[in-house]
C-alpha cells in the first residue's frame, strides 16, 4: 500500500499523465502485448518515413502476438508454437541477428514449448523477460540465461482437455501489478499474483466463477490453417478456440490500473455471457487474497482483451457480436453501449481519449468517442483500387487484418487487399498485405506504409524512432491455401494468392 501511495504522490507532484503510472515495465521499446499496462496500444511516435530496409525472419512458423523489445529497443523477442524439437521464443538484435533462443523443447516440463505462441513476452524495467507456455512461467535475463520456473495451475474436473495428455492452462500474455508482481489469468480463470523475483505464488487460490463456454462457431476453423508445420498440429484447436472465445474462462490479457485495480474479460456465471471482472488485491497472513470489486456481465466471447481510457476512469471491451461497451471502472456500471461490426478484439485508445477498433468486415476499423458515438468508419476505396475490379469476383476489397496500433500521426492497421468469393459473409482472398495509414479525424486511408510478405493477424509494433515490427500469424493465408490453383487462374491480369509465409518482420526508417 506504502508504494501505491508514493506512486501516486510522484503522478500528482509531477503532473504526469495515468498512463505513465506503472513504472515496472520497461520505459523503451514495446514491453508488452498491448503497449501499456491499460492495454491502449498508443506510442507518441511519428510515422512519416516511406523508405524502409526489411529483414524477415522465422519463415515457416507462424507468429500471432506481438514482439516486444528490450528496454533500449536493440533486441526483439518473439514467440512461436512449432512442435516438439524446435524452441519457441526467440531474441534477435534490432537489425536481425539471432541472439538465442530458448532450448528445444521435448516435453511438457523441460522448455518453452508451443503454446507461447499466443502469449508475448513481457520485459521489466531491469530488461529480464517473462513468459509463458502450456502449462510453465519462465523467466529469462537479457542474455537467455534461466532465471526461474514456475508451474501454473492443473486442469480441473470439467475443464476442456485441449491437447491430449499435454497439460494446458496457459495464460495469455501475464502483465505487471503496479506493485511489480507478474499477474497471470490463465484460460479456465484460475488468476496468479507471482513474485517475478523468485517466482514464487504470493495469492490464495482464486478462480473466475464463470461458466465453461461453448465452442465458438463463429468462423469455422480450416483443415488447412497454420498447415507445413507453421503451427504443432496438437495446439491448432486450442489457437482457435483461445482467439474467439470459446472453451475457456479466459482468452485475453488483463489490464492494470494506477490504483493497483485488476481487469480482465472471461465467461459469466450465467450462461450464453461474458463478463469485466474488476479485482482488487488485499494483503493478509496467508498470501494476497483477491477480492471482486464488481463483475459486469456483457455478451458472450472474451477474446477481448479491457483496454483502459487515458485517465482510467473508463474500460473497453467488445463481444463476439459486435457490442461495444464503455464500462465505469470504479462502479462496473454500464455507461453506454453500442452496436457495432467490432471484433471480438481489443481496442486502441488514443490520449485524447479517441477508441479505434478492428471491425469483423469492411469498413475496416471504427473510431468511437469517449461518450460512445461513432465518429466514422475507415474508407479504404481508394487505396483498394491498386487492384482491377475482377469479371468474377468484382471489386476489390480492404480487409482488417490486426488490432489498430494508434501513433501520433495515424492509425496504423493491417490491412489484406484482394477480393471475396460471394458465399455467406464472403471469403477473402488475400493478395496484397501491408501495414496502412488511416488519418485520425477522418478515417479516410492515407498510404500503405509497409508492405508485409504475409497476412500479419496480429498487432503492429512501433518503436520510438519509427521501426515498424509486424507479427506474420498466416491465418489468411493457411486457410485459403488450398484453392490457390484454382484461384490464381481465375484471378485478373498476373495476380496470385498470397502465399503463407509467417515469421516476424521488422522494418528499419532510412533517413532521408
């Protein structure tokens, strides 16, 4: 409580902004999956540069979170989910050397293994680096040397057995407690506080009371996603129930308050809902207890991640419908909610308090005020017309492919041009990936700053001097994989389907 009371003493005499507060991760680079401890994905970098050199690593293995970065921004750690033999994280330096990476793991126990594919590291200010798999935390120190080990929770009667005899309770990217613990929700809720010093437990058991969900079916998963070997076949299942929501508590990361308040999206306790669950940590005798201090029950589907307004005062989440909720942090009152073609995704929330959310369909992203009213929707016509319209499959599209990354001149998004096979919602038929430019008042597409060698799935990175790394998840890409003959002789003029590539790529601003 004492470090709480002086954290706060140094916001107030400073005049610093709420989101500066939680001084455990590292000040440079990208520290964690979102950007901040409130999970905005917000950088005060200017992105005006239009030459870049790229270098492209991890080719063949799919990367679905965000890299992050040592404190001074000169190493990069990625993780990924290939099968037994292969190592899943991985530290490169800022021009694409190899470092290390961690050992090759064999079995459940021994090393980091495929399930840290959906989970990013995360670095403290002293640069050590945490993550975790399966059912394992790791700590690492700058050089990949082991710090500790920590088991995480076992399975419990009526949880959902994701990987055969592999055990899996995994958490999805932990975070840091403003008072430098390592806070954990792992997928069926139970919630960790760990000593990042030791790895010691510090909490009484504490489980979310939600309900199992059901299998999310809301985009039918492919024979043919995270194919070659991009992905362990055994964890395939378990990737795409962890990204829509469905067989677990929990599939999202928690975003922390400068009070020290705890959120996190999981199931309710009532069936065919999600809820916020707000949580608060009290010293006693036996360890921290947690404490609820309010559930508010919103729709089904707790891939999104709560993302916090500059002053905390609100928290963002968005269900697998498409409902948009602007949360009271202090009560878990409902201060509106709106309807929306939004992900189940979370939201960037720019520092004058603007939201950005990635939409299911065209138009690509939705900015919403701090009120809840809907400010525009992206108009990607005219970046869309680099491609013809097709005798076949009509005009060209611009399709949403990762979580808006907000920097001080634009939204940046991955955007896949191509076209869709009329069926239903539409196929996309990815030809053309690339990290685009979206002006910040008017949503109309600005430029395609980066071209990527793959559909990026993920979130865009964007380091102090303009360095854009991307994550190459290949889900598109895997997925419509198998008709590419078919549809490369369909396709006009000498265009061809993207193929999957995956990996991690980092592109490098040249000065003029």
């Amino acid at each position: 409580m004492f470090q709480r009371l002086l954290l706060f003493i140094t916001i107030y005499c400073l005049g610093l902004p709420a989101a500066l507060g939680n001084s455990n991760y590292s000040a440079g680079g990208w520290p964690t999956l979102h950007q901040d401890a409130g999970n905005r994905r917000a950088v005060e970098t200017l992105v005006a540069s239009e030459h870049y050199n790229i270098w492209h690593h991890l080719a063949g293995a799919s990367v679905l979170t965000a890299p992050t970065t040592s404190p001074d921004g000169q190493q990069i750690y990625v993780t990924t989910g290939l099968a037994r033999g292969n190592s899943n994280l991985h530290a490169f330096s800022i021009q694409g050397e190899l470092l290390w990476q961690s050992t090759p793991w064999q079995t459940a126990d021994d090393s980091v293994d495929a399930c840290a594919i959906l989970s990013s590291p995360i670095v403290d200010r002293q640069g050590d680096i945490y993550i975790n798999d399966c059912n394992q935390m790791f700590a690492f120190k700058p050089d990949g040397q082991l710090k500790w080990v920590t088991a995480l929770p076992p399975t419990q009667a009526g949880d959902w057995i994701a990987a055969g005899k592999h055990p899996v309770n995994a958490i999805t990217t932990a975070a840091f407690t403003i008072e430098g613990y390592i806070l954990g929700v792992t997928n069926f809720g139970d919630v960790l506080i760990i000593d990042r010093h030791s790895g010691k437990v510090l909490n009484q058991a504490y489980r979310l009371p939600g309900l199992i969900p059901p299998k999310s079916t809301v985009v039918p998963m492919p024979d043919s996603l995270f194919g070659d070997g991009m992905l362990d076949p055994q964890f395939k299942e378990w990737t795409w129930q962890l990204i829509f929501g469905g067989l677990m508590r929990s599939a999202n990361t928690p975003a922390v308050a400068d009070n020290g308040r705890l959120y996190m999206v999981g199931s309710a306790s009532k069936k065919g809902f999600g809820a916020l669950y707000a949580l608060d940590m009290l010293e006693s005798a036996q360890g921290i207890i947690l404490q609820p201090a309010f559930i508010t029950e919103i729709g089904l589907g707790s891939g999104s991640s709560p993302a916090l307004s500059p002053t905390a005062d609100q928290v963002y989440v968005c269900d697998e419908e498409g409902w948009f909720y602007g949360i009271d942090a202090s009560t878990g009152s409902i201060r509106w909610k709106i309807k929306t073609r939004a992900t189940a995704g979370a939201a960037a929330v720019a520092r004058d308090g603007t939201i950005y959310a990635l939409q299911a369909h065209a138009p690509a992203l939705i900015a919403l005020s701090p009120q809840g009213k809907v400010l525009w929707q992206s108009d990607f016509s005219a970046l869309a017309q680099q491609l013809p319209v097709s005798f076949l499959f009509g005009d060209p599209v611009a399709v949403g492919n990762g979580n808006p990354t907000v920097v001080k001149n634009a939204v940046l998004v991955p955007i896949i041009y191509g076209y869709e096979i009329p069926l239903g919602a539409g196929i996309p038929l990815p030809i053309k990936s690339t990290i685009a430019a979206v002006d910040l008042k008017t949503g109309k597409a600005l430029r395609d700053v980066v071209a990527l060698a793959d559909d990026s799935s993920g979130i865009t990175v964007v380091l102090a001097n303009g360095t854009i790394v991307s994550s190459l998840g290949g889900a598109m890409t895997s997925g419509v994989s198998p008709l590419q003959t078919i549809i490369n002789w369909l396709l006009p003029a000498d265009f061809t389907l993207l193929p999957p590539t995956g990996g991690v790529q980092v592109a490098l601003p040249v000065a003029k």
